[in-house]
C-alpha cells in the first residue's frame, strides 16, 4: 500500500471517529424513519423490542455508562472499530482469494 493510500485511510479513520464520538451526540433525538411512520400510522404500540435489546451497545449507547454524551460517543466509537476490523477481514480475505485464483 502506498503512502498517499495509508494517509488516505488513516485521515478516513480519524474523519469516521470524530463524527461518531462526538458529533453524533448532537444528531436528531426525533425517532427513526421506521418509527415516525409506525407512530403515524398508529401501530406503534404493537412494536416489540429486539432480541439484543439487552446487548451492551443496545438504543445507540454503552451499557453501565450514565453520561448520556459519553456512552453515546462510546458507543460510536466501538461501532467504527468493528466496522473497520470487518471490513479489514473482508478485504483481506478477498485479497488472498484473488492471489490464489491468479496462480
């Protein structure tokens, strides 16, 4: 990998955890999409709650952590990473894939 293409990413990476540690706090409180239209048309009360709902980065926050603006952050910050490690895998593996069919 060049080095224009690692400064690239490193300044991508750096853009991404910005935006989800701390400007993401100040996104809209208004429900989503999803949830505007349920509470619309009247049948939001018949929601259910997800089966990882109790998971420790449940409703855009950390667990156990009370300063609303820091689970918040956290919980962006966390969610950048396991992007990143993701689809560092991904590539990865496509990576060696392409070698293989190559030879």
């Amino acid at each position: 990998m060049s080095k224009v293409s690692k400064r690239f990413y490193l300044y991508f990476l750096m853009a991404s955890i910005l935006i989800a540690g701390v400007l993401s706090f100040y996104a809209s409180s208004s429900p989503d999409g999803l949830e505007k239209v349920a509470e619309d048309k009247g049948f939001l009360e018949t929601a259910k709650d997800s089966a990882l709902s109790e998971s420790p980065l449940s409703d855009y926050g950390v667990a156990g952590i009370e300063d609303d603006r820091l689970s918040v952050g956290l919980s962006g910050v966390i969610g950048v990473f396991v992007t990143a490690l993701v689809a560092f895998g991904v590539f990865a593996l496509a990576k060696r894939m392409n070698r293989g069919a190559t030879n």
